[in-house]
C-alpha cells in the first residue's frame, strides 16, 4: 500500500509540474561543398553558444535551446527545403546564411511568421520594418558595407576621390550583386571611377578578371566574394603585383581561410568587419569550462576565435538575446515565432549588455525598432598580419552614408511593396 501511495504521489507531482519544450534555433548549415570553409565555422560558433547557455544557465528563461541543424551545401533549393522539412519543430528564428535562400524564404516565411535573421547579407532593403515585417538585418546591411568602404577611403584620401579608379570585383549571384547599385550611387557623389567584373561561381578560375584589373590599374579593389573565390582572388592580386593595402573586401570575405592560403602574398589585405575578433574575451572562459573542456563542442575545436567562429557566437547571441525580450514582453518562457519576431524588432543591444555577456565591445551598440531593421549601420576595417597569422583591426566603427542609403532602402522596399501587394506599417 505504501509503495502504491508513493508511486502515485510522484507521478501526481510529475503531472503537477510542467515539462518545458525547448526553444528551437534551425542552423541552415553548409559543412559540404565548395563554400564548406566558411559554413563550418559560422556553423559551430552558432551551436556552441546555445550548448553553453544550456550548460551554464539552464537555457534561456529557463527552456532549453535546441539548434537544428540542416545541410544546405549553400545550394537554394536544398536551403528552401530544409526550412519547409524543420519549421514545423517549432522554428523560432532563420538564420539562412545565404542571399540566395534569404530570398525564396522572405514571402515563405513572411506567410508562415516566422522570422529570418539575415545579418549582414540577404535583401538589403529589408531593413525597412514597415514592409519587411519578419525580415531583420541588424547590425548591418550590404549598402553600409559599400559605403562603409568608400568612406574609409575617403579618410585614406583626405576626403576627396575625385579621379580615381575603384573596380569591384563580386560573385555573381544575387549576394555579389548586391552593392553594385550603391557603389554607383556613391561615384556619382564622389567622383570616382566605378567598374564592376562578376566572377562566376565557384570562383576557381580569375585569371581573365585579373588580367583586366591589371589593364585598367584601378586604384583600388573592393570585394564581394564568399567561399574559394576570395583566397582565388587573394592569390590572382598578389600576380599581378596589386598592392595589398589597397585590396579591401566585405564582411564575407574577411576570414582566415580567405587569406592563409596566399601565405606572405596576402600581408596588408583589409576587409570590413561587424564583430570584433580573437578569443580575448570573457565568454571564451565560460566555453572552455562548459563545452570545450567538456566535449560538447559542435566541431574539431580550431576554428575557436577565428573570424566566422565569431560571427557565428555573435549570431546566436542576438537570437538569444531576442529571445529572452520576447520572453519579457510576454510574460512566458516557451515563447512562439509571432513572439520572438516581437522580441527581434524590440531588441537593444548596448556596451552594457555585451559586457554582461562576456563579450564587451564585440558588436556595435544598436536598437532595432518597425521602422529600422537593420541596426546600427557600422563596421570596421581590419588588416591581415601574415608573419603574425592574425587580423588587426585598423579603424573604429565606421558609419554607412545614410543620405545616400535610406532613399535606396526606401525606394527599394516600396518596389517590393507594390510588386506584392503589401500594406506599409507598423504593429
């Protein structure tokens, strides 16, 4: 009778007491494939900070998260079917890592409500929240980047680029393309020649576009490359005797991988950047009790504080942070997609905040808002070291030239809204 008695009093605290269901994060991944360099790193740094939040805190609110891995092999048509295979389990956010799949998923996930976090790459006028309701791009979107670029070298050039040469060389995909516009904009402003040369993908093979440079001396070159096109690239400059220093690539085309390979010939290449970089900060503590040391970690443990390794940690950290003000404003810890959507356009991300995190001045401080889904707009420039194999960050945040970029962004989004039939406004 007693052992009935017992038996039956825990299973009624067992039935009195709520299992929560885990908070779940897709990774559409790519761990294969041409572009695998940069797809495993992001891929790890991504799942290793849920791994440590579960281990060190519990979760978030309490719930644990749950990163559902899918491999795209950065190929649209497997990204669109992994998103339709996984939102069903209970998808909070998207974090597609890639142009091509951002764009088939926006009117799919828009009509599912489920968010997508595009940070740093995707539609770029979807930083106008008005349209693109469950589109986010923080902290920073191609047309800063573009900009960005030039404003830097205007800095290097005493404000003026007037009569010089300034060729892009870009992936041509829907990503590569995607400053070209802006870049045009900005040589009208600024008076610089403007030359765009696509490279197909894989982008194996550049002798021709660099033979091209090489004829038309360009001033500088700015790339917009992911994946083996941008260390082809790397090498392709270093042949023809392009100066380094004068080389400057966007945020996907700023990696270890991207330049390691060229040995002493990449030294002085720049890039931009939206995340700090190394492991000197705090949180690198924290992972390497509760998922290194561990053996919780998502991959082999060498890609830990590289670039994309970063990228990845900082990714996550946003989703997280989304998260838990999703969790605020509702007043619930299981949280849905319509909620962290909410939690997403309310997000503020300060010095504070980072520096609670163990990841002080990581990021750029930012507020997400309807209006504004795109952050703050910034980025730095770092510059390879190739006797010291490290990046060195040469600037401070930059700001984008929003006179020249809102009315892209604007007149960009509202095409999109006529096109679709969408009503402008905020909730």
């Amino acid at each position: 009778m007693k052992l009935k008695l017992a038996t039956a009093t825990l299973t009624g605290l067992l039935m009195a007491t709520p299992v929560l269901a885990d908070l779940v994060f897709p990774s559409l991944s790519y761990r294969t494939g041409p572009y695998a360099a940069g797809g495993i790193p992001f891929a790890d740094g991504y799942a290793d900070y849920f791994t440590l939040l579960n281990e060190r805190d519990g979760g978030i609110g309490g719930v644990p998260a749950r990163v559902l891995e899918c491999e795209t092999g950065y190929n649209t048509e497997k990204g669109v079917e992994c998103y339709e295979s996984t939102k069903g389990e209970g998808a909070l956010v998207y974090q597609p890592l890639s142009t091509g799949i951002t764009y088939q998923l926006i009117p799919k996930a828009t009509a599912d409500g489920i968010p997508l976090h595009t940070m740093g790459y995707g539609r770029t006028s979807a930083a106008n929240g008005k349209i693109f309701s469950n589109v986010f791009n923080y902290p920073a979107n191609y047309w800063d980047g573009a900009s960005i670029t030039v404003n830097y070298l205007l800095e290097q050039n005493g404000g003026s680029l007037d009569g010089k040469k300034i060729a892009l060389i870009y992936h041509n995909s829907a990503y590569g393309k995607e400053p070209i516009r802006t870049l045009e904009k900005l040589s009208e402003k600024h008076g610089y020649e403007f030359t765009a040369i696509a490279v197909d993908h894989p982008g194996q093979e550049q002798k021709s576009q660099w033979l091209q440079i090489r004829r038309e001396r360009p001033d500088y070159v700015v790339m917009w490359g992911w994946g083996v096109m941008n260390q082809v690239a790397v090498q392709e400059a270093a042949n023809i005797r392009f100066p380094m220093e004068n080389f400057i690539g966007n945020w996907w085309a700023g990696s270890e991988n991207d330049v390691i390979p060229a040995g002493a010939a990449a030294d002085g290449y720049k890039s931009l950047n939206m995340h700090n970089i190394g492991a000197d900060f705090p949180i690198y503590d924290d992972l390497k009790t509760h998922v290194f040391d561990a053996g919780k970690a998502a991959g082999s443990g060498d890609q830990t504080g590289t670039v994309l390794y970063n990228r990845g940690l900082y990714a996550a950290m946003l989703a997280a942070e989304a998260a838990k003000k999703a969790q605020e404003i509702h007043g619930v810890e299981e949280i849905t997609a319509a909620m962290m959507r909410d939690g997403m356009e309310a997000l503020e991300i300060t010095e504070e905040t980072m520096a609670e995190l163990g990841m002080p001045n990581f990021g750029p401080a930012f507020a997400v808002s309807c209006e504004n889904h795109g952050g703050s707009g910034q980025a730095k420039v770092q510059q390879w070291d190739a006797t010291a194999k490290t990046w060195n960050v040469v600037t401070d945040w930059i700001d984008s030239d929003k006179s020249v970029i809102d009315p892209l962004v604007e007149e960009d989004s509202q095409a999109f809204a006529a096109e679709n039939n969408i009503a402008e406004g905020c909730s």
